[in-house]
C-alpha cells in the first residue's frame, strides 16, 4: 500500500523490510528504518546500511546462516530476496559497496506513476497542496513557537531579526504538515527598565495623562537613552525609578498607563518590520504571566523543590547546572526565570501544547536547558507525549567579521538593512531593464524588488546550520548566482516563462492537460530523470525537517532541485520539441514544488522578472 505513499523513502524502505525479514523472519519485529537518501546521488538513489549491525548481531547470536560470513553477504542474501518484478526498485541500478553498504535506484516507471498520479492529481486546480508522506499526516500536534521576541522600548536588532526569520519558517514548516501552530510574540514588556522609563517620561513629559493630547515622545531608543543617562547620573532618579517599579507591578493606575503608552509605541515600531516581512505573530508578553507566577512558586515549594539562599531568593537547583534557577529574588521580585517557568506551564497545560519551540540566541541555551529540566523535576513533562525544544542561532557578524555595526559603531538597525537589500536589488533590476533583459517593466519594480531583496535577506540566514554565525553581505546574498533566493527566484521565474511562451506560441495550456489527464509525463533522458527524482524527494525532505525544524533542509532540498531544473532546462529542449508536452508538464511540476519551498520559507516568489 505504499503505492500511493507520497514518501519515496517509505516505498523504498518497504522493499528493502520485505527483503531483510525474509532473511532474517525472526527478527522482523525489531527492524527499524532500513534505508536513506544517498549521500552522492550519482552513486545511487537509496541506500540501505543494515547488512553491518544484522551481520554483527547475527555473529553475536551464533545464528548466522550457512554460507554467510561477512557483512557483505548479509547485504548480497538481502538483495537475492528482492523480488525481480517489485515496481519499486531497479533490479540492475542495486550494487554492493564497501564494507556491505546496498545502493539502488528507483525505477523509472515507478517515477512516472509517481508524477503522473500522486503529484498531479493533488496539484490539480489553482490550488495546488502537495501530498503529505503517511508518517506526518499520522500525528498532527500543537506546537507552541516562541520567537522573535524582542523587548519594549528598545530597537529590534539583527538577532531578532534572526529569531524572526527563523521563527516564521518554523511556524510555516509546521502549519504545511498541519500541526496546530500557536505562534507567539514573548515580548519583553516586564522588568526593572520600566521603572526608569516611567520616571523619565513623568519628568520630561509632566503634561502626560493630565490633558488630553497625546504626548508625542520622539523615538523610543533616544528615549531610552535618555532615561538611562538620568538613572546612572542621579541618584534620587534611581530611587524614584526603583519604587516605581513596585507601583507598576502593584497596579497603580498612572505607572500602567504610562507602561501602557511605552508598549503601544514599541508595538508600532515592531508591526511594521512583521508586515514587510509578511510575519504572523500573536502577542503575549512576559506581562501576561505576572499574575500567575506566584502559584507556580506555590508548587515547586509543595513539591520541595525550592532552596532559600541567603538573602531569600528562591532557587531551583536542576541536573548538570551550577547554577540554579531563580523562581523569585531577594526582595520578593519576579524575574526572567519566573516568567520562562509560568509561560512553559501554560503553555503545556492550557494550550495544551505537545511540543514547544523556543528560538533566541544560542547565549540563552543553559537558560532553557535550566527551565526544561525543572519542568521535568515538577513533572510537568510527559516524555513520551512532550518535546521541548531550543533552538540557539548564532551571531550575524560584519563583513569584517566583527560584531555587526555600522560605520560610526553604531548598532545596525534593522530597518535599515531591509531598506538597503531592497535599493541595492532596485538598481540591479533597473540595470536589467535598461539591458533589455528584462521582462518587467519600471513601474512594477518595487514590488519585484522588495520581493527579492527581502527574499535575499531571509534565504541568506536560513540557508545555513542556524547554530553557525555568519557574515552580513549584500554583495554574497544578491549574487545571481550560487546558492542565494535571487538564483532560485530566477531559476522559478525561467520555469514560468517557459510555460507561458508555451500557451503563446505553442498554444499548450498546461492546466488543460493536467485537468483532462490528456498527456503522461516520460521519463527519458537523464535530465528529465534527475529531476522527477528531486521534485519526489519533496515529500521525505519534509518528513526530515519535522525532526530538527532547521529550515536550512529546505533550502538544500531547493537549491539541489533549482540545479536540477536548470540542467533539465539547459539539457532538453522544450518547445517545439516531440516530447514538449511532458516536458511542460514536468516544468509545472517543478514550478509548483519551487513555489511551496518559497512558501515555507516565507519569500515572495515572482513569475516574471
Ligand atoms: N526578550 C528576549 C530577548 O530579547 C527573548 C525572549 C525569548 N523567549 C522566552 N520565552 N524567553 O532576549
């Protein structure tokens, strides 16, 4: 029945089960997954290393059959127990390598059926929703990712952007396998600044809350800035600002307006970057957990789980960390930790979440390693029902690989590195205009160019391990060529164009042919091969970022298929030629894989250019 399992990897696999438990029938039970992706495609499609640890086991049980001695023929008894007419595997592509590893191909036919059915039938319509592997669609979840988060009154800055990037691909990733997705904005609307910046706007603004204009405060971070410079110069700013953080987190009615106010105006500011990103996000800040941390407290202390320090702050100790967890401070305030520790309850019992994701820096790895084993000595968590998860990305450095900054030393603000993506992609399609190689004309640019220079920003961070730092380049992100979105968003674009010189000169309308079922798609040269195998390998990439959620394994999976592409393209003729209906379709096909992939990771994709 995996016949119609979208996952390639799954039909593979269940040839390869039916061999090894013919060979070894007692043991079919215990069999895992026998098979992967080949690491070099040109060696092989599949490739299956069980033949090593059954040989080893075997041996270990004196239960090896006759005749069999070494891993190698474990591998070449599990590959006589292939059976000749299985649909799945090519019979002559299977070869024994090295120490007993089986490498094969899919056969042709079985590529065929595969586009032909399970792909165009469900990317039939204007609609398209590719085809799930078996294994996703058996366990959908509610997931809970926390990201972007940045802080009140301060700047977002270019690891929020990070966490940002990341977050929406997540979110993305997630929601396509239909998990149930909450997608959560942790701002940091709580904590000890606020009592600075209360002060400062009560003495800089004394008109605030007593007439009915609104003040206008400038810009938030000089705002910051200023208040900060009263809070280190004067001690009596400091006091006042010390108590108004008891009144503010007492309720006092003119402390919470004036927060209120702060927290609009950030908020603003932060809407702005998610909109031209196209980010979702739904606020619920450190803020929203105040009231309920003293219960959470309340428990770890019945649970004998606290340990009073000198002073009386009260500290969970956790497995593997000196240092513990402050679930309150000396003087009886509430902090990071406390908030972190309430939101992980909430979120596992009254969102009921099955897995929640945490993406910041990789500096706050021990804070969230601390919180998920003090979650787990609370026994909040469920191991077999409950993941928790960190994912820590490291810093964005300037070309000179130092701290990003700008010229003056300045930190880099991020609207303006979005702004700059997008000029610098303006000129290059301008150039392309006044090349005439360009098929957009100059009013439609701005939206090509925000498209791609956003793009070019977003893929340049995700393409890669988002525990790896890297360096911030316009020049190595716009390149139009090399693994970068304006490659891909070009190569997509080449695809499009194709089709459409196909309905124009050709008069083929590929969506005609696809809705009558009218023309199969034929698999003969090479080329047309390597790329039915790419776009199938859609389904298991899928099934691989599900484990990790690094959104780096769909940029691979892409930027392999736009190399794919463009070798078909470059290889097989398309209009005019005798096969140029198939090849149209095939050029749909991989369109539309593109498009999801571009969908995934948040960027735009665009037709022409
Ligand atoms: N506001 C924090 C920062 O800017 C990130 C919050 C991450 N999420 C959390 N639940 N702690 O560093």
């Amino acid at each position: 029945d995996c016949k119609n399992d979208p996952s390639m990897l799954a039909a593979v696999n269940s040839v390869f089960y039916n061999a090894v438990a013919a060979f070894v029938p007692e043991m079919a039970h215990t069999l895992g997954r026998l098979v992967e992706k080949s690491k070099m495609l040109k060696n092989g499609d599949y490739q299956c290393k069980e033949a090593m640890p059954l040989f080893a086991q075997l041996k270990a049980k004196g239960a090896l059959p006759a005749g069999v001695n070494s891993p190698v023929q474990v591998a070449q008894a599990i590959v006589a127990n292939i059976p000749k007419d299985n649909e799945v595997v090519d019979m002559d592509s299977i070869n024994v390598n090295g120490p007993g590893f089986i490498l094969c191909r899919v056969k042709k036919e079985y590529l065929e059926y595969h586009l032909n059915t399970v792909m165009n039938s469900s990317i039939d319509g204007a609609d398209p929703k590719l085809p799930l592997p078996k294994s996703v669609l058996e366990k959908p979840e509610t997931v809970v990712v926390d990201f972007s988060s940045p802080n009140i009154a301060k700047e977002m800055h270019v690891g929020h952007l990070r966490s940002t990037i990341i977050g929406e691909a997540v979110c993305r990733i997630l929601e396509f396998t239909g998990a149930d997705v909450k997608r959560i904005n942790h701002v940091g609307d709580w904590g000890t600044q606020f009592g600075m910046l209360i002060t400062y706007l009560k003495e800089a603004f004394p008109t605030f809350g007593h007439s009915d204009d609104d003040v206008d405060i400038g810009g938030l971070t000089a705002f910051y800035k200023k208040a900060k410079m009263r809070f280190d110069e004067d001690a009596d700013f400091k006091k006042t600002s010390q108590l108004n953080v008891v009144k503010l987190q007492a309720g006092d009615e003119e402390c919470r307006k004036i927060w209120q106010k702060l927290c609009d105006i950030s908020r603003i500011e932060f809407e702005k970057v998610y909109k031209r990103l196209d980010i979702t996000l739904e606020e619920c800040g450190e803020s929203f957990y105040n009231p309920k941390i003293p219960a959470v407290i309340e428990e770890f202390e019945e649970k004998k789980l606290i340990q009073v320090e000198e002073g009386g702050a009260k500290c969970v100790f956790v497995p593997k960390h000196k240092i513990p967890l402050m679930l309150q401070k000396s003087d009886g305030g509430f902090g990071y930790d406390s908030t972190d520790m309430t939101a992980l309850k909430y979120r596992l019992n009254d969102l009921a979440a099955t897995r929640l994701v945490y993406i910041t820096d990789f500096t706050q790895g021990d804070h969230f390693d601390m919180c998920f084993r003090a979650a787990d000595k609370a026994g909040w968590v469920e191991p077999k029902k409950h993941r928790l998860e960190h994912i820590g990305f490291g810093t964005v450095q300037g070309e000179d690989g130092k701290r990003f900054k700008t010229r003056s030393g300045e930190t880099v603000r991020l609207v303006d590195l979005l702004d700059e993506a997008v000029k610098r992609m303006e000129e290059s399609l301008m150039e392309r205009i006044n090349e005439k190689k360009a098929v957009i004309t100059e009013d439609q640019v701005p939206e090509v160019a925000s498209a791609m220079g956003y793009g070019a920003v977003k893929y340049f961070d995700l393409r890669r391990n988002p525990t790896s730092n890297y360096k911030f380049s316009y020049d190595e992100m716009l390149d139009t060529r090399g693994n970068t979105a304006i490659y891909l968003l070009y190569a997509h674009a080449r695809l499009e164009s194709i089709i459409s010189k196909g309905l124009a000169d050709h008069k083929i309308d590929v969506n005609e042919i696809i809705k009558n079922k009218s023309v199969k798609i034929t698999l003969d040269h090479p080329a047309e091969r390597n790329l039915a195998l790419h776009l199938h390998m859609f389904a298991d990439m899928i099934e691989e970022v599900l484990q990790d959620l690094y959104p780096y394994r769909v940029c691979d999976f892409l930027y392999a298929l736009s190399n794919a592409v463009s070798d078909f393209v470059t290889k097989c003729k398309v209009l005019g030629s005798p096969e140029m209906e198939s090849r149209l379709l095939l050029c749909r096909s991989s369109a539309i894989v593109m498009r999801q992939c571009f969908e995934l990771l948040a960027i735009r994709h665009v037709d022409r250019i």
